[in-house]
C-alpha cells in the first residue's frame, strides 16, 4: 500500500507547461503529415459513411475489446443478419453495436455544433443502454470515489485513485475549456486531452470507450479531419501494455512527454495503415461496380454494390431493404453474385430462416487479413486493469 494508491489523483492544469517540445517536435511534423494524406483520402471519397461502414464496425469491436468484449466484427455483423447467440455473446455484441451509435450520434452532432460535455453524456447514455454496467448511472458523471485496481479490491489495493467526486465537476470544466482554446499543435492537444480525460476517469463505467471515441471527434472539430472516421483502437489494442503503462506513468511520474510522444507514434502508424486500407476499399468499390454491372446487367447496381459495402453480411430482406429493389429482383442478383463467386452463403436457408450471405473481400480489407495486393482479386469458391 502506497500513499499515491490511497490519494486521490489531482489533474495538471492545462495547457500544459513542462513537456520536453524538442523531444516531440519530429513526431508531431510526421504525425501531422501522416493525418494529413489520409484526411485527404477521405474528402476524395464520394462517400465515406458507406464505404468505410465496415471499418466503424471493427473500431466498435477493437475499442470494446480493449475492455474486455468478446465478439468479432462478424459475429456483430451475423447477429444483424438474424444469427442468434447466447446470452454472454449477445451482452458482447449489444455492447459493440452501441459503440457503433455512440460513434454515428457523435459524427452527426459536430455537424453544426461544439465538443460538449453535455455531448459525452449522451454518448455514454448510448453507450450503457441495456449492457453491463447500465446501472452504473448512465448518462451522468459520478457523485461518488472510484478507483482501479484488481477485480474487488479495496481503495487502499488499488493502482490508480482518480479524482474526488467533490471536485470532479471543476476538472471537467476545466478540461471542456481546454478543448474550445488552443495548443501547440492539435494532435498533441487530442493526446493530452484523452490522457487527462481518463485520468479524471468521470463515470462509474464506460470511461476508456468515451475517452477513444473523443480522439476522432477532436479532430474533426479542430478541422484536421475531413470526416470524423480516423480510429486508434487497432493500434492501441495491439499495444495495450504500453497504453495502461504510459497513462499510469503521467498519473505517478508527471510523463507527459513520454504519453504524447507514445500518442503521436500511434497516429502515425494508424493513418498509415488506414491509408491503405481505405486505398483497397476505394480500389475494390471502383472493380465491383464495374464487375456487378457486366455480371448483372442490372439498373439496379449501384444500389446493390453500395449496400455490400455498407453491410457486408446480410440477408435478402436486407438488401431490398436498404435499396428499395423488389423481393423478387433481389433473390435474381444474390444468385447471379453467388454464381460469380462474388458473395458466398454464410448459412444456408432452412424452413423460414432465411440464409445468410458474406462479400468476404471486404471483411478481410477491414480487418487486414489479406495483403492489399490481393484485395479485389477473385478467390477460389468455397462451400458454404484499464483506465
């Protein structure tokens, strides 16, 4: 037992006026840069929200995870299908598909207004709605002393002590405040801002999710995205170590540094790899209009190719759904791309369950299981303690 353990932790103010600039200075040209060609990439696309649907599914997946989730991007997307589970893996996916609300809310609302705190609460009202942890006040910012440590530990085992309830509204304040002014540069703004946001750690549940739902929502409000669609969870799952070590050395040691410069890093390589990816999902969209029309022949194709896109596991009903095509039409296309090997059956249909249908191409861009090179190239058939 230490006294750090015991103490409730006090926020830096902010700006912040310590860091080690030079340390950060390189970091901060090439992270920009890096942002900055992808952001590009986005404006370019005619539609991002469609094309990149399955991308926002996995960021549900990836940042639920960090926190303990267990269901994958097609399991979520199975389960809109009509595929049932039981109860553990539904609470999973519940949990996933309110991610993805939170996410869709928050990019219509900075539309035409500012980063709130009120903002935060209703995501988090989203976010808990009929998961675990929905009696954990949702929508609202803690009246009561929390703390982190081993499942059921007492406040004198714990690791970390964020701030007094008493004092918790003056921090958010503050911390609001600090995302309407400037900083030295806006991604190490974004990092300090989600640092400082989990270590005030404002809900009883739900804090790591919000807090990486803000990094694409300050962005985007501070005008360094074109569409509030860049996600870290990738990079931060893949390196949770490291993420908890860093938050926990600002809370113990004051590294601030060492936490921006970690942040800073992530963008680098997340906007590097979600150049890519974005690249091959733009490349296969162009080769499926063109391959959809000449299999099809059909006026309805770019309906068709963009609710692929959009869902990429569905069921007839689905289709006819989004695109308004006729329940008749529909079963005509799903045969004609099922013979071209352009859709695969996922789960056949039995008595009035329908089947289940997979444009497997785009699954595997979105969760980077396939080398670009080979994105859009034809297949061979197949048979059916976290802050």
């Amino acid at each position: 037992m230490t006294a750090i353990a015991m103490t409730p932790y006090e926020p830096q103010p902010l700006p912040l006026e310590d860091l080690d600039y030079k340390a950060l200075i390189a970091l901060v040209g090439e992270a920009n840069a890096a942002l900055a060609r992808y952001s590009g990439l986005l404006q370019a696309m005619v539609n991002p929200a469609v094309l990149l649907s399955p991308i926002t599914d996995q960021e549900a997946v990836l940042s639920s995870k960090i926190e303990g989730t267990q269901a994958t991007l097609e399991e979520v997307l199975e389960h809109e299908a009509g595929q049932t589970y039981d109860e553990n893996k539904t609470q999973d996916i519940r949990e996933v598909l309110n991610y993805r609300r939170a996410l869709v809310l928050a990019r219509e609302q900075l539309q035409d207004r500012p980063l709130r705190l009120s903002l935060l609460l209703h995501l988090h009202r989203i976010l808990m709605d009929s998961v675990r942890g929905q009696n954990k006040t949702p929508g609202e910012f803690r009246k009561e002393q929390n703390w982190i440590g081993r499942t059921g530990c007492k406040i004198d085992e714990a690791t970390f002590v964020p701030p007094s309830p008493l004092r918790l509204q003056d921090h958010l304040q503050a911390w609001e405040a600090y995302l309407a002014g400037p900083d030295f540069d806006v991604l190490a703004q974004t990092a300090i801002a989600h640092a400082q946001f989990e270590l005030i750690h404002p809900f009883k549940d739900g804090n790591g999710r919000i807090g990486r739902l803000l990094i694409p929502l300050l962005l985007f409000a501070k005008g360094r995205l074109s569409s509030p669609m860049f996600y870290l969870s990738q990079y931060l799952e893949s390196h949770r170590d490291e993420y908890y070590a860093r938050l926990q050395a600002i809370s113990k040691h004051g590294d601030w540094t060492g936490w921006i410069a970690f942040f800073l890093q992530a963008i680098i390589e997340q906007a590097t790899d979600n150049t890519a990816r974005v690249q091959d999902i733009m490349s296969l969209y162009s080769t499926m209009k063109d391959r959809v029309r000449t299999v099809t022949r059909s006026q309805h194709t770019a309906q068709l190719v963009d609710s692929l896109f959009a869902k990429p596991i569905f069921r007839p009903s689905d289709i006819s759904e989004r695109t308004e095509i006729p329940k008749p039409t529909t079963h005509i296309l799903i045969r004609q791309l099922l013979e071209d090997n352009i859709i695969q059956v996922m789960r056949e249909a039995s008595g009035r369950r329908p089947a289940i249908y997979v444009f497997p191409r785009l699954l595997d861009i979105a969760e980077g299981r396939r080398p670009a090179s080979q994105a859009g190239t034809p297949q061979p058939k197949q048979e059916s303690l976290p802050l």
